[in-house]
C-alpha cells in the first residue's frame, strides 16, 4: 500500500466520500465500503466502522449470530390485486430460534461495539421483504447477554415508533455511552416513564433530549439529575406547578445551547418571576431558541426571559389549537425582535403562525417587516404569517441585497396570496436572487406566473439573470402562483436553477395543480439539454478566448 494511505488522517479523508449525512444514512455507500474492508487489515478498521455507525436497525445486527441461530418468516400479502409499482411488500419476522453461548457472540459483538447512532424507525428492506424484529427478540438478546450491554458504544438513540423493534425495552440498549436519546412515540405509551428514569440512572453524561412535539410525562424533579444538557426538545406540562418546576429545571441547566419547547400556553417570564429564577444568569449559554405557543402575545411577552441578544437562531410557531391574534400582535413581535435581538449574532429567524388573526387591516408588505433588514448575517428567513404577505419585484431585490447570505427564505401564507397583488414575477425575482443570493437553497414564494401574449411568450430569447445562476438552489415552493404557460416558466427555472430537484406547490390550488406539474415534468426533462447548451457556451468561450490571446 502507498505510504500516503498509510496516514489515518488521509485514509479517513478519503473514507468520508463515501459516507452519508447522519440524517440519510439509507444513501450510503454500502458496497463500496464493504468492498474497501475486505482489500487489507489497514483499510478494514476505519471502513468497518464507517459501515456500521450509522443504523436504522437491529436486523443486520441480528443476522450476524450464527445462520441456525435465527430465522425469517415471510408472510406475503393475501390481496389478490396486489401489483405493480405500488404493491404491498412482503413482511419478514426475524426471531431468535435457540439459545446463545459465548461463541455464538463473536461477531455480534465484533460490529455492535461499532454502532454509535440506532434509528429504530424504517424497516429493513432485502430483495423485496420488509424485515423486522419479532417483538421479542431484543428481550431474548439481552437475556443471553447479559450483563454486558448490547451496545457498548452506542451514543444516540432514537425512538420514532412504539411499534418498533421492541419499544417496551427499548432501555436495553442505552448505556454509559449514551449522548442523544430522540423520542417520538405517542406519550401514552406505558414504556416510556420506565425509559426515562433508567436514561437518568444510566446515563448521566447525556448531552441531547428530544421528545419532539410528544407531551413526555413529567413528574417534578424527575429531570433535575441531569445537569449536562446541551440540547432540549420537550413540551411543556399543561399544570401550572409541573410546568414551573421544568422552567426551573431548564434555567439552571450551566451548558444549554438548544432549547425547543411545544405547547407554550403561559407566559414564561411571569411564570419564571413567580418561581423565583435568577433571570439575569438564566440561560447564559443560549444560542438557538424555538417556542410553539398558543399565541402570539405569549411568544412575544416570553421572549425576554432567554437573553435574547445573545441569540444566534430563533424560531416561533404555533402550537395545535392556537387562538387567533389581533394583526398588531405580529407587529409587536417584529419589533420585540429588533429590540432584543442583536444584528450582528441573529442569522436564522422563523416565524409561522398560520392561523387567522382578528381582522383589522389588510395584507402585510415589506415595510411591515423593512426593520429586520438589519439582520446582515441572515441565512434562513421564514415570514409566514396569519394573513397574506403582498411583495414587488423591487421588495424582493431589497431583501436580496440586504441578505446575501441567504440559504433559505420562506415568504408568506401559501392559500391566502393567491388573490394577493401585487406578485413577484418568476424572471425577474429568480434573476434577482441569482444575482445577490448565489447560496440560496430552498425558496418558497408565490409568484405571478401569467405570461403576457407576445414574441417571447413561449421561448424566452435572453438569458433573464445576465449568465448568474441559482446553482445551489434544489427546492421551490410556488404555492398556490397562477400560472398559464408551463412550458415558459420549465425554459425559464432550468436557464437559472441547473440543480433544481424538487417543485412543489398548495395541493388545493385548483387548476394551476396541473400545470404546476407540468412545469416539473418538463423541468426533469430539459435538465439535460440545458447542461449540454452550458457546456457547449463554456467551450465556445475558452476557443474564442484562445483565439483573442493568440492575436
């Protein structure tokens, strides 16, 4: 093997090519890595390891014990009409058939102590069959090897479903390792009182919580041994007494960077005041807030107690069953934003409140909201709001040269804008943002995409953004935008957006449902010949540029 290889911090280089976001693991490169760890012993550690981090069951796992250790059931599908591309797969139940020994853990243990993330969601799909682990069979692998946990190394777990691989003991598998615990079964679930509390026993460096938007059972005090937290997702409790005991809880956690909390129906600063919390050190390390309340008014009179200014990211929606506010609320909130926060920290702010406010004016433009252009370092913008947001081609250049940086703005209430003037159009707000936001990836806006009668209106004759493109831009959101000639605004989004994958649109929209789907099928298809037509400009300049320089 070539010296260069033999350097870890090379050879681990090269492995990452090959290796997945931890949110996609299903996209691996599976064979490619198996293929490295069978070429020699200096490649098979780091590829092996690579391989095994990252899974979204215990199947394979399971499938290393020895071959008469363990067996597949496959029950077809009894219905007769089941074919073609959406037919129901077949089930295989793995079980566990026979008693384990010592020998029979070798390579079980060989690639366990190599998994450090276990997503216990998707089931495991092999030429054709779903396989699952039988309900008892994580109880009958850890019975056989106990007292040794079955997954040593293991340092995130997440839980999607109450239905999978188990959940009912699902604490065999956390351990002292254990970092992350993500858990978004349903709350009524028996099973999860007994997790938390073994969590807390067990796992007393645990640095991340999530619960998602499940309500988790609290009892009070039942959090306060874990003083380590870096990242809490949880709803509050809908008692007074037991949602004051976790503020307190939260407020006294000395490393929390990440706070999430759901179903917000009190205002958190009086409730901090009555609990006797030091608001002044509260929160100190704070740099990424989200609330899901009820209301506006209690995101805006809530937001002062977590040190606003020290914010880098800040996001609040609205929580189920969210009552309607009065159309000065968002103002105030908006403003709440430009008093607290700090310009130069906040570069990701969200606000989605869908619901309808009392009535008492008309849809909101950019001057409502021209005070947040201050923020410079914005990269992620969402403004969806009760009622619907009316913007010019001129308002969108604003907000594109105010924030460069952009990755992802969300402008809007979808259904509302659809009788909404005025639009953007598609040309001139796309040129705008290739021009000023080149980094965009992700843009929702409804535009006016009725294409007037005349010499361009079915093959546009200019390149509309000057030769800028939007190359890193893979999802559009057009919302309910009226349209006319998809084959026009197809020529129009492949000449900006190259890398465009993904055109989705309101699903109520009525006729524009048809064309807007059009316009992605047409997208897909002229992909390529765009590529060619860029390809064939590029060498046209570099010839016509050797020929300048030769003279």
């Amino acid at each position: 093997m070539h010296r260069c290889l033999q350097t870890t911090d090379t050879l681990l280089l090269i492995l990452q090519y090959f290796r997945c976001p931890d949110t996609l693991p299903l996209l691996q490169n599976i064979s490619a890595l198996a293929a490295l760890a069978r070429t020699c012993h200096t490649l098979s550690g780091p590829a092996l390891d690579l391989l095994w981090e990252n899974q979204w069951t215990l199947v394979n796992l399971v499938q290393c014990l020895p071959a008469d250790a363990w067996n597949v059931d496959v029950e077809e599908p009894m219905d007769a009409d089941n074919n073609g591309p959406t037919q129901n797969q077949a089930v295989g139940t793995v079980s566990v058939i026979r008693p384990l020994f010592g020998t029979d853990w070798e390579r079980f243990d060989f690639y366990a102590a190599r998994i450090k993330l276990l997503r216990l969601s998707v089931p495991y799909v092999k030429v054709g069959v779903k396989l699952v682990l039988q309900p008892t069979t994580l109880a009958t692998l850890s019975a056989f090897h106990l007292p040794a946990p079955l997954l040593p190394h293991v340092q995130t777990l997440h839980l999607y479903s109450s239905e999978s691989e188990s959940a009912g003991i699902a604490h065999v598998l956390t351990g002292p390792s254990l970092r992350g615990l993500a858990v978004t079964w349903p709350a009524d679930n028996p099973s999860t009182p007994a997790l938390i509390s073994h969590v807390i026993r067990v796992s007393p460096h645990l640095t991340s919580l999530s619960f998602g938007q499940t309500v988790a059972p609290y009892e009070p005090g039942s959090f306060n041994a874990l003083r380590n937290l870096q990242h809490v997702e949880i709803s509050m409790p809908e008692q007074r007494e037991h949602a004051s005991d976790m503020l307190t809880w939260l407020a006294g956690l000395p490393h929390l960077q990440t706070l999430l909390l759901y179903r917000v129906s009190f205002c958190l600063c009086k409730l901090a005041e009555s609990s006797n919390i030091n608001t002044v050190q509260a929160f100190a390390e704070l740099h990424s807030l989200g609330l899901t309340t009820d209301s506006i008014p209690t995101a805006n009179t809530s937001l002062p107690l977590f040190a606003p200014h020290r914010l880098s990211a800040l996001s609040v929606s609205e929580a189920p069953k969210a009552q309607a506010s009065p159309l000065r609320s968002v103002d105030d909130f908006l403003q709440s934003v430009l008093t607290l926060c700090d310009p130069n920290r906040l570069d990701q702010l969200a606000f989605n409140f869908r619901t309808h406010t009392i009535p008492d004016s008309g849809p909101l433009r950019l001057s409502d909201f021209r005070g947040l252009l201050v923020f410079r370092k914005m990269q992620n913008f969402t403004f969806v709001t009760p009622i619907p947001l009316a913007l010019t081609n001129e308002d969108v250049a604003e907000i594109a040269m105010a924030w460069p940086s952009l990755l992802v703005l969300r402008l809007g209430n979808r259904p509302a804008e659809a009788i909404v003037e005025p639009k953007p159009t598609p040309a001139v707000t796309l040129a705008i943002l290739a021009i000023h936001c080149p980094r965009l990836r992700e843009l929702e806006l409804t535009f006016n995409a009725m294409i007037s009668p005349g010499p361009n209106s079915i093959v546009p004759l200019a390149h509309p953004s000057s030769g800028h493109l939007l190359i890193n831009l893979i999802h559009l959101d057009v919302g309910a935008s009226p349209i006319n000639s998809p084959l026009t605004i197809a020529l129009l989004i492949t000449d900006i957006c190259p890398n465009l994958a993904i055109i989705t649109h309101y699903p109520h929209a009525g006729p524009a449902i048809c064309l807007w789907s059009e316009v992605s099928r047409m997208t897909a298809i002229l992909k390529p010949a765009r590529m060619q037509e860029r390809f064939r400009m590029h060498m046209a300049n570099l010839r016509r540029r050797a020929e300048i320089e030769s003279k």
